[in-house]
C-alpha cells in the first residue's frame, strides 16, 4: 500500500469512528423573535374573529364604454375562523351578499406552509387585480367605505385575500401572519448558490 492510500484509508476510518461517535443533530430551532406559533395564531383568530361584517357600495365605471354600472351594497363576512398552530392552517366560513342575495356562502382555509408571501392592498387595488386577472381591465371599482385585503400569495401562483375594515388591523394581520408563516417553514426561500 504505498503512502497515499494509506492516508486515505486513516482519514476514512478517523471520519468513519467520529460520525459513529457523534449523536443526531436536531433540527435548527425556530426563531427565537416574537411570539411562540400558538400565541401568533390565537391573535390571528381572535382578530378575525371580532371583524364582524364589512358593509359598502360598490361604484363601477367601464373605461370602454363610459357607463357606469348601478351601485351596489355590497358585506363581506368571515366567521367561524380557527387558527390551528398544530397544522399551520386557518380556517373560515365566508359569506358574501349583493344587495342581501348570497353570492359566496362556504369554507375556506389557507395552509401557512404554502404562503410565499403578504401584501396589504386597498379593496381598489384589490378589485383591479381580479378584474384585471379576468380578462376586464377596462373596469374601475370603487368601494365606499373602502376597505383592505390581506393577500397571502401561494404556491402554484393562486392567491387568498382576507378582508379588513381597518388599514391598522390589516397591518397587523399581516405582520403576525409573516411571522406564523416563518415559524410553520413557510416563506419564500434564496435560489440555491449552485
């Protein structure tokens, strides 16, 4: 055996007793910042839960044709909402009305691990988006009183608003469910070095 070789083979059984020595190195802790994740989620739910209901006419003007449409009265309602820190999900039941007639009335969720990222719109911008997204660009909402969405964009390119009558209250929401996402391994993550 001549003298490279045996080094080599020292080094390997040297390195084949440490990791044999070593004990299971657990996971990285979780961020030691803020609250803990069943602090965060029971601060989000009880938020959510104490919105009540979003009352507002809808004014909307067709840039292509210049008609403007009739106004509508429009409630937003998320109730029944469960922040579940066991598996980093909240759930909701979300009843909508135009002009008292149910429009949206079912259960929704949203999983943390999947958020990539918030955004705090205005209930304008917000209606923009989505016209915009279905094919009417030429479309300008306007909501009075306005209100604010909390957008979670996920994974897959979909995105999840929840609704707020308050721009402070969606200003927290948001920052406390940044921080629910990172301690649920959720986020976007750095493009790989290599």
């Amino acid at each position: 055996m001549n003298m490279r070789n045996l080094i080599t083979a020292s080094l390997l059984c040297g390195l084949a007793f440490t990791l044999s020595a070593q004990q299971p190195v657990p996971p990285p802790p979780m961020p030691a910042d803020g609250p803990t994740l069943a602090v965060t989620m029971q601060f989000i739910q009880d938020k959510m839960n104490e919105q009540g209901k979003i009352n507002y006419a809808l004014y909307t003007h067709d840039n292509s044709s210049g008609q403007d449409s009739p106004v509508y009265q429009i409630s937003i309602h998320a109730a029944n909402v469960i922040a579940n820190p066991a598996t980093c999900q909240i759930t909701w039941h979300k009843v909508t009305t135009n002009g008292g007639k149910v429009g949206i009335d079912k259960d929704f969720s949203l999983d943390l691990r999947n958020v990539l990222s918030f955004e705090v719109r205005t209930s304008t911008y917000e209606a923009k988006m989505e016209d915009t997204a279905n094919g009417h660009p030429e479309l300008d909402k306007r909501q009075d009183p306005p209100y604010f969405a909390v957008t979670a964009k996920l994974k897959g390119n979909t995105e999840t608003p929840l609704f707020f009558s308050s721009e402070e209250m969606a200003n927290r929401i948001a920052k406390a469910m940044v921080h629910a996402v990172e301690l649920c391994g959720g986020g976007q993550k750095s493009p790989e070095p290599f």
